[in-house]
C-alpha cells in the first residue's frame, strides 16, 4: 500500500509556489531531477496530474490548485510538529529528576547544591522528587529519577552505581543535661552499657543502621528504642518526652533546636559517620541536564573541600 510522503508533499507546495523547477531545486537544494521524481511519485499516488508542464512554465492543474491548500496545511503542520517535538526534546535533554528523601530537605547542603547548579546552569531544569531511601536504587534502574540524594553509607551492587559524596558527618548523642553523660564533655563507648537510645527505624538506613547498633547495642551494651515516628528529625523529641538519649546527626539537630533538657554530645572514639552523597547510574549515555547537574556538583565538593 502506498503512503504519502512528508517530503513529496513540501516538494508540490515549493514547486507550486515557484512556477519552476530551477528555482525549486535551489529553494530546496536539491538536484532539479529528484524534484521531478518526486512530484510525478505523488501524482501516481493521488491518481491525477499536478502540474501542466511546458519548455516555458510549470503551471497547476485544476486538481493541483484544488488540493494546493490542504497540503500546504499538512506541510506547515508537519512543520509545527517537528519543531514541537524539537522542542521536547530539548526540554527532556535539559531536565534533571532528583529523588531526595522528604527529611534532607534540613541537610543544608542538599540545597546549596540545587541553587548552584540553578545558578551554573539557568537553562536547567530541576525538579526534586520526594523518594524513600530503600526505594532511591530501584528508582533509577527504572529511570524514574536522573539522581539521587542518597542518604547511605554503602551501596548495594555498587558497580551499578557512581557516587559523588556532597558531605561526611559523625553522629552525637543527644543527652539530658541532668544524667551522668552530660557532664561528660565526649561519651566513651563503656558509658552506655544499659544505656535506653531512641534509633530511627532500620528502613531509613539498612547500612547505617546495622552498623550503629552493631558499635553502640552490641559492642557498647546500650539498648535500642525504635519510636513510633521513627525518621531522624523526630527522634529527639521524642527522647525528650521519654526522657532518655537519641542518636543524632547536626543536619536534623543543632543547639538552637534541640528540645528543652537536653544536649548534644560527641562520641570519644566515633565509628560511623552518615554521608549525603548524589548517586546516579554508571557507565550509561545520560542526558546533557544530568551531566550539567553532576559537574555543577562536583565544583560545589571541590570549592567545599579546598576553599
């Protein structure tokens, strides 16, 4: 079955516009005999003639001055179609979906990261997307998300996966100030034998959770308490309310907001830090948004690290 062709259709409506071959195939850079194989291809295809050829002119037919507007109405469409889809293109080339746990939108650095890669590239297109930490990794094999916040210490099937750390932090212990560990000005791991520590839930961190009751549960003697709300930033209301110690990190807990009764110490001898590190898949083609994103990123590590 024949089909119409894009290009047969712009070839009439040049050669119509003309008046002449020569001029057609130097409108359309072409070779004037290809114009001419094309133009009779079509004829065949609407089944009558579309020009009234001479030595002298090109004119139309009846039939070709007939059908003249609507194909030219095809042509500028197939025109306006192109150029929106150009236009997608480049939107979806220029656009960059970062998967972030809700709870990192208090790690400062999350959002400094955001606005210079903004202000490095004004034609970039962010947009943050609230993702769970156990659901980030599956969330760009599936490609749902260009990059991740990635609030972890290690990677599962790490070759998979590049890794940028934006920032590395120990973790404290938030006290109350009227227990023995708060006169303490460093807590060593032989303080917390029985010692009752609000932990967030081992979802919001597998890695860093194994490892944290591993040195402070099992090395260190203290008992784990997993509140009902159980992300970082609650855990030290809610150990103030029960009166008893949390693990913190200073991006969700500062001395200005820290609950009445209660202060942050140190680790004497700390053995596991948190990382907010960017995360994306390796060794794939990506899109011109991701790589402005990641080296936009990269400059932000570098300028931290080496002011």
């Amino acid at each position: 079955m024949k089909r119409l062709d894009a290009r047969q259709l712009n070839y009439f409506v040049v050669l119509a516009e003309e008046r002449s071959f020569t001029r057609a195939a130097a409108r359309l850079h072409v070779a004037q005999p290809s114009i001419s194989v094309q133009i009779r291809k079509l004829e065949e295809f609407f089944g009558f003639a579309l020009f009234l050829r001479s030595t002298r002119s090109v004119e139309l037919t009846k039939e070709g001055q007939e059908i003249l507007g609507s194909v030219a109405a095809v042509v500028d469409n197939s025109r306006k179609l192109r150029e929106h889809a150009s236009a997608l293109r480049e939107r979806n080339d220029l656009s960059c979906r970062l998967g972030a746990t809700p709870f990192s939108v208090f790690v400062p650095e999350r959002t400094q990261v955001v606005s210079a890669a903004a202000k490095d590239y004004p034609s970039l297109l962010l947009e943050v997307i609230g993702t769970p930490q156990p659901e980030q990794l599956d969330a760009l094999l599936r490609m749902e998300i260009d990059a991740a916040f990635y609030m972890g210490h290690e990677l599962q099937d790490s070759k998979l996966f590049e890794r940028l750390v934006i920032r590395r932090v120990p973790f404290n212990l938030v006290v109350p100030v009227n227990s023995a560990l708060a006169a303490k000005p460093s807590i060593a791991l032989a303080d917390l034998a029985q010692t009752p520590i609000a932990f967030f839930a081992r979802e919001h961190g597998p890695v860093l959770f194994d490892q944290l009751t591993q040195w402070l549960v099992q090395d260190g003697g203290a008992q784990c308490i997993v509140p009902p709300e159980s992300h970082p930033f609650a855990l030290a209301s809610f150990a103030a309310a029960q009166g008893i110690c949390a693990i913190s990190i200073d991006w969700f807990v500062r001395g200005d907001s820290l609950p009445d009764g209660h202060m942050v110490r140190p680790f004497a001898e700390p053995r596991v830090s948190a990382e907010m590190s960017l995360v994306r898949l390796a060794q794939m083609q990506r899109k011109r948004g991701l790589e402005q994103f990641w080296a936009s990123a990269q400059h932000y590590v570098q300028a931290v690290q080496h002011p």
